[in-house]
C-alpha cells in the first residue's frame, strides 16, 4: 500500500513540532500587524504573538495561505513518495483556506483529499488525530478520509471568550454578533454550527459559569461511553485545569489527548483569556 500524506494548516493550533514529529506537513495563515507580515505558529509562538497583541495600537488581520502554497507542500509530497494526500483545514465559513487547498489540490500530481472540519483549534486536532490513526492502522487515503470525517460529524467545540471585542472586530462573530457580552459581565458559551459559523450555546454570568456549563456538556455527552476531548486556552493554562477538575468532579469519562494555548490567528479573534474543549465520541 502507498503512502498517505496529511496535511493540515496552522489553526489546528498543534504546534510544528507536534505535527512534524507525527509526519504531518503544516501550511501556516498568515498574521498582519499592520503592514508586517508575520507566519502563524513560525514567525510567532502564543507568548510571543500574545504580548504583542497586548501593546499593538492596530488589532490584527489574518490571511489564508494562497494556493500557490499548498501546490509546492502537495508536489514536495508526491516527490517524497507519497500516492495520495488527506487535506484537513479550519472552517470554510470563516476562511478561505479550504478554497485555496481545494484549488491546489485539482492541479496536484497525485490526489488530494480536502476536508473543512467545520471547526477551528482544538476541534480541527481531533479530526487530525484520527487521520493518523487511521493512516498508522494502514489505511489509505479513502479510509483516512472517512475516519477524519466521522470526527467531523461527532465533535463538538464550546469555548468561552474574555471579551467578543476581538471576534467582533475581526468579522467573526456570526450567530453571536447581537450579544451584548459587556453588560453584566456576560460571558456567553459559544459554539460552531453545522455549516461551520459561529453561534451562541449559553449565556452565562462569570468564567467560572461559562467553564461549568462546558464541563457539563462534556460530562453528559460521557454517559453513553467515554470522549476524546482537547483543550484550548488563550496563555490561560490555569483556566484549562480548572475545566479538566470540573469534568472530573462531574464525573465525565474522558481521554485528554491535547491541550494547547491558541496560535496567532485563533489568537486574533479570540483574544486573551479564552478556554475551550473539543470533545467526541472516542473512535
């Protein structure tokens, strides 16, 4: 059997190291401070991208990469012995980065596979995890692609934000545009809809509220057999345990698979102090 190459791009928030050591190949969006140009999770660490966004007088502008960009990672694959490749990327709603990866993929010398995960950071590295899973169990391209959207089609992301200051100003906000998330210290549940946009789940009063409400969601969805889940915080770390305790003292029946502080281009949006989790049905 050939070997399957699977690419993703940098909002699954994993890392390069991760993803390299697991022999996936990263495409990054790219972050524009101004007219600086920087790479998501090359050019720009959490920490580092995070303290600028702190003194930065603009807020920043994201970009996907262009086709161009997936046709050089999609022929460097097929050079390295690949017969095929699984593409698997961020929300087509909120991106055009699914267009650029679909485009490059119907001029690429060997077929590609192109997923929209419908979803955004911890969400997209589950659907990746089960790629590799599948592709370890020596599956090909086909089977692949169908372990990675079964994830599609189970997984749920809820995350709470700081503030919607940044999902608001960067055109993001979808379903959630109308809340008025600064009165009363609101702290609206938030969550992706099934044509990948952005939609209200709860509004809560407090972070400590919004945590218990996806704890709770990821409890219940636990009754009927243990989740997968991964964790997302903005350079919040502290927020992510007391999330875990939480599912924990829910009793929740889980596999913690991943946690990570959002890159740059989640960053963007979300800004400081975000906590989330991804969770699915375990495969």
């Amino acid at each position: 059997m050939g070997k399957v190459g699977i690419v993703c791009d940098s909002t699954c928030d994993m890392g390069p190291q991760w993803l390299a050591e697991n022999d996936v190949v990263m495409v990054p969006l790219k972050v524009l401070f101004g007219e600086e140009t920087f790479l998501d999770w090359v050019d720009f660490t959490p920490p580092t991208f995070f303290a600028k966004l702190a003194t930065s007088p603009v807020l920043p502008k994201t970009s996907q990469p262009s086709p161009a960009d997936f046709a050089a990672v999609y022929a460097a694959l097929a050079e390295q012995g690949c017969d095929e490749i699984v593409s698997i990327h961020l929300t087509a709603a909120l991106s055009g980065t699914f267009e650029s990866a679909t485009m490059a993929a119907a001029n690429s010398p060997i077929p590609v596979r192109v997923i929209d995960t419908l979803t955004v950071s911890a969400g997209v590295a589950l659907v990746i995890l089960a790629a590799l899973e599948a592709r370890a169990a020596g599956g090909d391209g086909a089977a692949i692609e169908a372990a990675a959207l079964r994830v599609v089609e189970s997984d749920t992301l809820l995350f709470a934000l700081d503030t919607l200051e940044y999902l608001v100003k960067g055109g993001r906000a979808g379903k959630a545009q109308g809340l008025a998330a600064s009165l009363l210290n609101i702290k609206p549940v938030l969550t992706f809809n099934n044509e990948g946009t952005i939609e209200p789940y709860k509004k809560v009063k407090g972070t400590k509220k919004a945590i218990a409400e996806i704890a709770a969601a990821v409890a219940a969805a636990s009754a009927n057999g243990p989740v997968k889940v991964a964790y997302l915080h903005s350079m919040a770390p502290e927020l992510a345990d007391e999330l875990s305790a939480e599912i924990d003292r829910l009793g929740g029946q889980y596999e913690l698979i991943h946690t990570t502080s959002v890159g740059a281009v989640i960053g963007t949006y979300a800004g400081p102090r975000a906590v989330g989790a991804a969770f699915c049905p375990a495969w």
